[in-house]
C-alpha cells in the first residue's frame, strides 16, 4: 500500500513538473526564428499569390506607415488552405515575431521583426510624452543629423541611454527622435557592418537598409532610412526631403 501511495505521490510530482516546463520551453520555441518556418510561410504566399492573379495576402496599413512594417502578412488568408495554421513563433498565435513582405512589386519576399522592439519604443514614448507634457518640449540631446536627435535620457529620469537588442549583431542599438518627435531605432551601427562586408556600391540619396535584409530572415522595423555620406562613404541618415518611398 505504501509503495502504491508513493508511486503516486511521484507520478503527481512529475505531472506537475512537466506541466510546469512545458509551457516555459514552448515560450522559447516561439522566440526562435526558425528559417523552416519562414520558408513555409513563403511557399504560401508564392501559392496564394500565383492562384489570385498577383494579389498578395496581406493586411491593409495606413499609407504612412513605414515601409519595414507595412505590408504585414494575413495569416487568415493563406491558413488553413495554404499552410495547416500560423507558425508558433508569430505574432498571431503567440510568437515574438511580425511575418512581414519585403520588394512586394518586384520579389514579394517573407522576413520577420521582432514585436518586443515596439512594447520597447511604447515604453520610452510613455516617458517621452510625460516630459512634453511637463516641459512643453521634447528632451532633445546631440543632434547626428538636421532632423534626427539623441535622447537627452536623463531629463526623462532613465538612468543610462534607452536601447534595444539588435536582431543582426546581438549588440544593443540606441533610441533616437526626429524633428516629428518620434522614436526610432538607429541602426547605424549595423549597417557599418554590413556596407564593410559588403561589395555592392550604393549611391549618395540611396536608401541602403536592403543591406541589411540581403542576408538576414530580419528587416530594420522601425528606423528611419539611410544613405551613403558623399565624401566619407558610410552610412548617415537620409533627409526627409530626399528620402526614397520606402
């Protein structure tokens, strides 16, 4: 009797336990961008796309929305006839990830972006927003371009300068403002990286962030577009007045 009370008693434990890890290592699965994943949700939409006519399954976005987070995919469209359901790592079904179409005219190609970037950037704009409020003005620091500012991230009572984790390098990217007052990701850093490794020669007023995306599942979600400087040739921000459609 007491050898079956305790098999019991470890036959609950190990229920419990396991009840208690698996949802841990499914939140883990969902944080990985698995490529396999990626290419059946291409495999869908080349589908969708050749049985509509050119049409593309994907949700509609204001025209002002950035282009890196504009032409985002509508699972609803292409799940279940296409593929069975959503991968586990998106959005949609609990996922980290925003499944995104890039060169949507030319080459309608899937990347991801990590939602975290934007509960990131929502947080320091809640901050952001309580200075403006109190000050009339936003905490504008270092001026890198004519309309692009760091954050003067003291005023706004953060103890070191506001970044993120970048999906391309692992390193961490500061939080910059623009004239409109709104918050980016400044990838700078990443595309010095890129443009060293890369051959391909781009032109001042170009928009050079596809460098990024050339060999990465990743887009730069939301970040202002970039250019080669005419004399130094590295990456500096791309005017307002200048900058391309995307």
């Amino acid at each position: 009797m007491i050898r079956v009370k305790w098999t019991a008693i470890l036959l609950l434990v190990s229920l419990f336990l396991t009840g208690c890890l698996y949802p841990d290592q499914e939140v883990a699965e969902n944080q990985v961008p698995y490529k396999e994943q990626i290419q059946s949700v291409q495999s869908a939409i080349n589908q969708f796309k050749e049985d509509e006519g050119g049409i593309l399954p994907i949700k509609t976005k204001p025209a002002e929305t950035p282009y890196y987070q504009k032409y985002l995919v509508d699972f609803k469209k292409i799940a279940p006839r296409y593929m069975a359901e959503p991968p586990g790592n998106a959005f949609e079904t609990g996922g980290v990830f925003q499944y995104v179409i890039i060169d949507e005219e030319t080459n309608p190609t899937v990347k991801i972006f990590d939602v975290r970037i934007a509960q990131e950037i929502q947080d320091i704009n809640l901050r952001l927003n309580a200075y403006r409020q109190k000050n009339g003005y936003p905490p504008y620091k270092e001026r890198l371009s004519d309309e692009v500012f760091t954050l003067d991230y003291e005023k706004m009572g953060l103890k070191e300068a506001p970044t993120v984790l970048s999906p391309y390098s692992q390193k961490q990217l500061p939080i910059v403002i623009n004239s409109d007052i709104e918050l980016y990701v400044d990838y700078t850093a990443d595309l010095y990286d890129a443009l060293e490794k890369k051959e391909k020669a781009y032109k001042p007023g170009e928009d050079i962030r596809s460098v990024l995306t050339d060999d990465s599942e990743f887009v730069p979600a939301y970040s202002l577009p970039y250019t080669i400087d005419d004399k130094t040739k590295k990456p500096v921000f791309l005017s307002v007045k200048a900058k391309t459609p995307k």
